[in-house]
C-alpha cells in the first residue's frame, strides 16, 4: 500500500495509463485479425485495404509506446508478404 500522496497518485495515474494502453492495443488486435481474415478468405484487394487500415494503427502503437517499433515492423512485414503470396484476383 502507497504510503505518502504522491504514490498514491501514481497508483491511480498508472490504472489510468493501462486502461488507455489496453484499449490502445486491443484496437491494434482487432485491426491485424481484420487483415488476417481477408488473407485466409483469399480476398486480396480486401487484405490490401485491411493492411492500408491497420497500418497505421500499429505505428500509432508504437509512437504512442505500447508496441516496440521492430514488433510493429514485423507484423507488418508479415502480413505483406503473407498478402503478396495471394493470387491475383
């Protein structure tokens, strides 16, 4: 248990911070399981346009400090080569 004021603020900041954080990186899940979806329906110009969306949503993440820069670059990468491996439709 925090002993002097100022603990006891950081206690309620950092519930603050992860409640943020959590909701942050869910967003991030939701966004790569939307491309990941369209991948496995083989649909590619609907994993593109998935890819374009959540994009930005991962380097947010990392900007922001709740993903690593290389985590975001890999799954980005990832999800990429994983879309140009899809046959033209």
């Amino acid at each position: 248990m925090a002993n002097t004021p100022s603990a006891e603020k950081r206690i309620r900041r950092n519930a603050r911070r992860a409640a943020v954080n959590k909701a942050r990186k869910s967003r991030i899940r939701t966004f790569v399981k939307k491309v990941e979806s369209a991948i496995a329906s083989g649909a590619r110009a609907d994993a593109l346009k998935a890819l374009a969306a959540a994009q930005p949503e991962l380097m947010r993440g990392v900007s922001k400090g709740v993903l690593h820069k290389n985590t975001a670059a890999r799954k980005i990468s990832r999800l990429t080569k994983r879309i140009a491996a899809l046959p033209d439709a």
